[in-house]
C-alpha cells in the first residue's frame, strides 16, 4: 500500500511538471504559429515552473528559446533561489536579461547590481605636505609636481601600490620615503625639509666641505662639483674632460674620476668648461641636481648634491 502511494506522488508530480511546461508552450504557441516571435517569459511564469518541479536545467532551454521580459535584481535572484533555482540557472537568466531601457514595469531596477556590472574602484590619492612650500616632489624617481606656497600637493592618478616619494628644494636636505597607496583611501605624507647648510656645518671636516686638488697652469678648479677641468678645449668637443678629483668630494661621491667626461648637468648639454661655469652658477649650494658622464666605455646618470662651504673658482 505504501510502495503504491509514492508511486501515486510521483505520478503527479511528473504529471504537474508535464502541465506546467505545456502551460508554457501553449501561451507562445499562438504567437509563433502566426509567424511572431516567442513570447519572452515573465519571472511569474519562472517562478512557477520552479515551483512546480521543473528542473532547473529545463527552466535554462526555456529561456535560451524564449527569451526573458524582466531584469535581474538582488531582490529577484532571491525570490527565484528560493523557488528552486541553481547557480547554473541564475548564471544563465543574468546572461539572458534584456539590456535596453527599462519597461515602466521593471523601472525600479535600473541600477546595476555587483553580480551584472562591478562598481569601479575608487581612485588612490598621495596627499604631500612640503614646509617650506614650492619643494618638487619625485613618485618613482619621475617628477609628478610642485608643492603650492602653502606646501600642499595632492595627485590622484597614481596606481594603487608600493611607490617611492621623494621632496626636493633647492638648499634643503631631500626627504624621502616608501607610501603605499590603496584604492579608495588617501595617503599623507609629511616633508619637513632641513636647511642643507645646517646639516653640514662650516668650517674644515664639515661634510660638504671640499679641499682643493693641486691646480695645475692652465686648468679651473669647480669648487661646487670639487673637479679640475682644462682651462679651454677645441670647439668641435662635445664633452668637458675631469683631470682630477678631490677625495670626499660631491663628484668623488657618484663616481667621478680622471679621465671622465661630463656630458650633461643639471638637464643642461656642456660641451665646454665655460659652459659647466655657467651652469653651476645658476645652482645655489646644498642644491641637488642631475649628473650625466662618461667612464670612457659607459655612460652613467646620478644625482649630486653642490658643495656647502667650498673655495671659490680658481685658475691660473
């Protein structure tokens, strides 16, 4: 008696699903006999197929020939989960929900949920707080901008990440630290800059500091860099030639010696020694600039702070 109520169950339940799927058909049947196209289904008529024990997989080929008439919302999904839907199923109703304007029926659905479209990340923001103000600020060795008079600098087109800051103004000792950036959020960082002359002192010993080498007839001595230069070259040179350099010097200390060729500073192309005098007198002590020079077989680009409390130019 029992085997045969589960059996008499069954037989309904296959009997009800039979129904509905034909219910289904039926109501598209007498458009597309006409030759119009299918009428999309209603998330009513999805719902009670689910309800009426219609595989989920059915319910997707249904939909794949049909079509759908309604969005998909967070609301939606949890009302179609709990009349039975799968992932798989609600995979595919996302894929086949209409993109165009909404209906005056589903107009209170309009946003994008997380599921249909990701909301886009916010950006990272660098907020540089410089005293004094007008210092360049360096992300990544790259100069992305100046401080205003206030010290204030704010960039927020950088990549999220780990970056390299540096602050820099001329006759300051440079700051520099490592930020890490996160999406949606701002980073400070703080420069409180120090004067370069106090930070070398004055007198011999003091770390800027730059004994003269032996000048020789003929050659200068650039008490900024600490180099011996020739007096004067051919005009077809393209380079100014180093003859000598003091030990402990701002050039010794990136790497100068005898026998280089300096070939840029400070951004600027020097082809003669009267070229590099010019120059370095545009640049105040303590200022950090920019270095290019050759070895003889490679060329090499550093960052060399001028002398404090050097000699001043001499030549015989």
């Amino acid at each position: 008696m029992l085997t045969e109520s589960v059996s008499f169950l069954r037989t309904c339940r296959k009997a009800a699903w039979v129904i509905a799927a034909l219910i289904v058909c039926a109501s598209s049947f007498s458009t597309t006999s006409v030759g119009r196209p299918a009428k999309p289904l209603s998330k009513a008529e999805i719902i009670d197929l689910l309800k009426s024990d219609v595989p989920p997989a059915r319910v997707e080929e249904l939909v794949a020939e049909k079509g759908m008439a309604f969005r998909m919302t967070a609301q939606t999904e949890r009302e179609l989960r709990a009349a039975g839907a799968n992932d798989s199923l609600l995979r595919a109703l996302r894929a086949a929900a209409p993109r165009g304007p909404a209906s005056s029926s589903s107009r209170r659905a309009t946003r994008p949920t997380p599921e249909t479209e990701p909301r886009a990340a916010s950006p990272a923001v660098l907020f540089v707080q410089s005293t004094p103000g007008g210092a360049q600020v360096y992300v990544d060795d790259e100069p992305v901008g100046t401080t205003s008079a206030g010290g204030v600098l704010k960039l927020s087109r950088l990549a999220a990440g780990e970056h390299s800051v540096r602050v820099s103004l001329a006759g300051y000792e440079d700051h520099q630290e490592t930020a890490e950036l996160i999406s949606g959020e701002t980073v400070h960082v703080a420069a409180n800059l120090t004067a370069a002359a106090a930070m070398s002192g004055s007198g011999a010993g003091s770390e800027e500091s730059v004994a003269a080498p032996n000048v020789r007839p003929g050659e200068s001595y650039f008490a900024a860099l600490g180099i011996v230069t020739p007096e004067s070259q051919p005009e077809d040179y393209m380079v100014v030639d180093v003859l000598e350099v003091a030990p402990g010097s701002p050039a010794d200390r990136v790497g100068l010696h005898s026998a280089c060729a300096i070939l840029t500073l400070a951004g600027v192309r020097v082809t003669s020694p009267q070229e590099l005098r010019r120059v370095l007198s545009q640049h105040r002590s303590g200022e950090t600039v920019e270095i290019t020079f050759s070895d003889g077989s490679l060329n090499h680009t550093a960052r060399v702070r001028l002398a404090v409390n050097t000699p001043p130019l001499r030549a015989r």
